[in-house]
C-alpha cells in the first residue's frame, strides 16, 4: 500500500480520490497513460488481446465527446494482473470519421 500511496502522489491531483489500497503490486502492476491535453472529455475504450505470444492492451481514444472543458491532461489508471508473457500498450486515436492512428506507446517484460 505505501508503494501505491507514493505512485498516487507523484501523478497528482487527478489520482487524489483513488483508494490508498487500490493496488497490492505482489499481485497487480498499474499503468498510467497521459493521452495529452484535451479541451473535451476523450471517449476511451480499452480492448486486451494477445497477438504471436504478446498481451496488447489496445487504449482507444475517440474525439470529439462534444462536451468542452478547461483544458486539461486526462491520466488513466489500468490495474493489471501479473502476467508470464510481455505487455504492449497501444494507444489508437480517431478523430471525427478519419481512420485514426495507432501509437505503440511501450512494451513491458513479463511480471511474475
């Protein structure tokens, strides 16, 4: 819990109503991902797959929601279960009924 409650202050405010026992990490690992600043609230979908031996965590952002707001910098929180094979995380951006792009953001070695 005291890891936690020093990862949850580090990302700031925003993570401020998460619960301090929200993650134990001998069992779970946690991934924030900062799509960067928006001035709407982004639709986001989160989709896990494995492809040739590699878990995919696909993160999908959809613009505009059509609600604006101050800019801001949303942040997501994935709690994430240990895992034996690597992990890649891939954010997917669509805007409007453009075909969007897909950024693979990081691949992590397996956690056991």
């Amino acid at each position: 819990a005291e890891e936690w409650r020093k990862l949850r202050d580090a990302i700031g405010p925003g993570a401020a109503d998460v619960p301090p026992d929200f993650v134990d990490f001998a069992e779970h690992c946690v991934v924030a991902i900062a799509p960067g600043e928006a001035d709407s609230f982004p639709n986001l979908g989160v989709r896990p797959a494995t492809e040739e031996g590699v878990d995919v965590l696909t993160v999908t952002e959809v613009r505009p929601s059509g609600r604006h707001i101050e800019p801001h910098s949303p942040v997501v929180l994935l709690k994430l279960p240990r895992r034996e094979r690597q992990l890649t995380i891939v954010i997917r951006r669509v805007a409007g009924p453009s075909p969007g792009s897909e950024d693979s953001v990081r691949t992590f070695p397996p956690l056991r």
